[in-house]
C-alpha cells in the first residue's frame, strides 16, 4: 500500500508539466507568521504537498547549492531547537575561525560556512548540508588543542562536501516521509523541507553507514594537514575517546551513528599507515585553544 | 613506612623529571614493533602483539610512546587505543576521562545524573529561528579565514587525498 502511494507519488511527479526545480520559483509558501484561516488551511495543506514532491524530485537528480542550503538551514533551525548555542561569543568565534579555515581547504566556496558549539554535555558533532557544522559543549570540553578541534570539524566539513546526508535524503525520503504534513509552524521555519527531512532533526540521528563516516575520517585528517594543523589531532581524540566506558550515556547517540573508536583509529591506522611521515611542522596551537569557562 | 617513602620517592622522580603526562593504561590494536624513538627509521626494542596491554606514557606526533612490561618503546598513535579492560572491551568505572593520556583534571566528569541526548529529542525538536539568525551572525568570511590564518602562521599545505582502503577481514580488536 506504501509502496503504491510511493508510486502514484512518482506518476504525479512524472505527468506534471516541465517545472523548473529552483525551490525559490517552487515555494510560495503564505507568509507562515500570520496566522492562517481555517478555511485556506487546507490549500496550503495541498500547496506544501506539492512543494515537497517537487523539492524531493530534485533529490533525485543534482540538488541545487540553493535547495542544499536550504534544506541544511531547517536541519540546523531544529538541531538548535533540541540544542541551544553555548552562551559564549569568544568560544563561538574562535571556531568559526578555525572551522572555516579548515573548511577553505575543501575547495567548497559555493556555500557559507557557520560552525557552532552547542549547549549539551552530550558527547557528538553534527554536520547538516549546506555548510552548518556543530559540536556540542561536551566534546569541545574534551579537546585540548586547536588541532583536535581542526580534525573534529574537517570530519564534518568532509560530511558537507561529500554531500553524505543529501545522498542519506535520496536514499530513504520519499518512501518514509513524502508528503507528510508535519506539525505546528513556525517563524522562519520551511515546511517543504520539514515534510521532506521527516520530525525535528531526527535525520541527524540516522546513522550514515560505516564506510560513510571512515571516509569521513580520512577527508577530515587531509583538511586539517592542509590547513596547516598536526594531521593527528582527529586520531588524538578518537583515541581519547575510546577510554570512555561503553555505557557512557553521553556517548551513546554518537556510537549509535558512528563505528567504534577503536574500529575507527584501526581503519585510520589502515589508511595512513606511513603516508604521513614526512608531514611535519604542523601546529597544534596548545597555548591559545580556547577554552570554555 | 616503606609505602611513605616509594610515595615520596614517585614524588621526587616525577618533580625532577619535569612535566610529565601521568602514564594511562592503553592496548594495542595490531601487531606493532616498539621503537628506540618516534620514527619509522628508528632502531627495534621489541615487539608487541595486538591485544597486549600497554601504559601509555607520551605522544610526539603520530607516535606514543608505552610500557610494555619492561619495555619501553614507541608505536604509531593509531596502534593503540586508550582505556584499561584491553583489547575485548570497554573500560570500567563510573569515573571518564582519567584513563585518557591528557592531563587536564577539568576533563574528569562524573557520568552519573548526565543523560544523554536520545533519538527522541531530535525527532522532537522544534525550528528555533532565534538560534539559528544567532549561528548565521557568527560565521566568518573566507578574507576573515585567511587573514587569521597567516596571522598566526598557519600556511595552507599539499596533502593528497588518502586513498580508499582494500577490504579487508581485518577485524580489529575491542568494541567500545
């Protein structure tokens, strides 16, 4: 029956007339901080649905830098929702700083890049596409040079330019979640997108697969060598946090999307071998890493 | 009496060996060769076996530098990995942070009463505009990157791509 609904999906998508799939042309969502009449709910229902199939058939070919944006900025609107930004403009701005020097040498200069510390003793970072990048306060804490947080966000910045969580979108969207209506509105939120990324920021929760997340690693390692960081600072952390214990409730959404540390040092270990040998004078910045108060 | 006086003697190496890092327990997750000095080049002291637990006294680059019953010697970073319980398993305790190789006791955090973040506060997280307008007026341009790079020396450097690993049924050890 789901897949039949999945179908005539498709057949709508398939007999609609030629659109162009810039989801500016695509949305016109009412004004959403008004509130709506009982009696336009329902065509805005409709208009939402439609916005949606339209915005996941562009999932289905190349998605627009526009339409990634976009859909990076509802993920990261309700990330922040279950995580609010630590209240530390310093802290903030020492790792956009080095976030997007690190993120200068992806060679991704179509997107904006914005990095933030998130209030939580939860143990994780995230990566949404578009360029969004966040690690919570807990793994900060367990940072102990500029260098570590250099490889903790070259692995999602290497996240955004692998397009991993667009490719997780494709995968798995329309079958779960097309044209759903979902919830309340609010200001500034996008509810085409919303419909597509399922409740809240739960994407974020669904794990990539492993091969995903260890060439993550690798791409993240190379970012910060190339910026010029001690290329071990990313293996410095895993290592570290593979002394955590295994019930650790901090850490349990992180190993629940993630591969072990320890299987993650090995397949790293596997893939460096003696390549970096010869990468010295990289700096690791131990004296002025800021560090959270 | 005795017990005072190692107690006092541990006190006197470790005041006159200058910083050291309090040595952590750690086991390796291949086979590795020890070496004279965190090099590849480096001289041979002995052999450790994938498994074998080590305390781990150093790092210099990708290299740490262990104990390994009576010897000492240095493997690739990526050998080992960090925590007491070996190879099959997590380590134990309700205490995080003191079996790692780093030094600030800031980073030791009783897990208990911390619940962690579940699946369901994502699902159930709402758009926060607020936030996000706060996140956007903190990013930084590519001028602002660049300008804080060369002030603090930070040169941008030629670094392939490493490349995609054959499969291999190369479990490795322990499941944390």
């Amino acid at each position: 029956m789901k897949r039949l609904a999945f179908i005539f999906a498709l057949a709508t998508l398939v007999s609609a007339p030629a659109y162009a799939f810039k989801l500016k042309d695509l949305l016109n969502v009412p004004d959403q901080n008004k509130t709506q009449q009982p009696a336009a709910a329902s065509g805005t229902q409709q208009k939402q649905r439609f916005d949606t199939q339209a915005l996941a058939k562009t999932l289905f070919g190349k998605t627009s830098t526009e339409d990634e944006i976009r859909i990076g900025r509802q993920i990261a609107g309700n990330l922040l929702g279950a995580m609010p930004l630590v209240r530390d403009d310093d802290l903030q701005r020492y790792v956009n700083v080095v976030g997007r020097w690190v993120a200068e040498q992806s060679g991704r200069n179509d997107i904006r890049w914005y990095f933030g510390v998130l209030d939580s003793e939860d143990i994780n970072a995230f990566a949404a596409p578009g360029g969004y990048v966040f690690l919570t306060k807990g793994l900060y804490r367990r940072l102990s040079n500029e260098a570590e947080l250099a490889g903790v966000l070259g692995h999602e910045i290497a996240h955004i330019t692998h397009k991993d969580h667009l490719k997780l979108l494709k995968q798995t969207t329309l079958i779960s979640t097309l044209g759903q209506a979902v919830g309340e509105n609010f200001k500034g939120s996008d509810q085409a997108v919303q419909n597509l990324i399922g409740n809240g920021a739960e994407i974020m929760a669904r794990g990539l697969d492993k091969d995903t997340e260890l060439a993550a690693d690798r791409t993240g390692v190379v970012f910060a060598a190339r910026a010029g960081y001690d290329p071990w600072g990313l293996p410095t952390v895993l290592q570290d946090l593979t002394a955590l214990p295994a019930g650790d409730q901090r850490t349990s959404l992180l190993y629940k999307t993630h591969p072990a540390p320890a299987d993650r040092l090995a397949a790293l270990g596997d893939a460096i071998g003696p390549r970096f040998d010869s990468l010295t004078g990289g700096k690791d910045f131990k004296d002025r890493f800021y560090r959270i108060r | 009496m005795k017990q005072r006086f190692v107690g006092l003697s541990i006190l006197l190496t470790a005041a006159l060996s200058g910083p050291v890092l309090a040595a952590s327990p750690g086991s390796l997750i291949r086979n590795e060769t020890l070496k004279s000095q965190p090099s590849a080049t480096a001289m041979s002291v002995g052999s450790v076996a994938r498994g074998a637990a080590v305390e781990i006294i150093g790092r210099q680059g990708g290299w740490v530098q262990v104990q390994s019953g009576r010897t000492r010697g240095w493997v690739r970073l990526l050998s080992v990995r960090a925590g007491s319980g070996g190879a099959a398993g997590a380590g134990i305790g309700d205490v995080v942070g003191i079996a790692t190789n780093k030094a600030d006791p800031s980073r030791v955090v009783a897990v208990a009463g911390v619940r962690g973040l579940s699946e369901e506060d994502l699902k159930k997280a709402a758009f926060n505009p607020a936030e996000l307008a706060k996140l956007e007026t903190l990013g930084v341009t590519e001028a602002q990157a660049k300008a804080f790079a060369a002030k603090s020396g930070l040169k941008a450097a030629t670094v392939a791509e490493l490349p995609t690993p054959q499969k291999q049924n190369n479990q490795p050890g322990g499941t944390n």
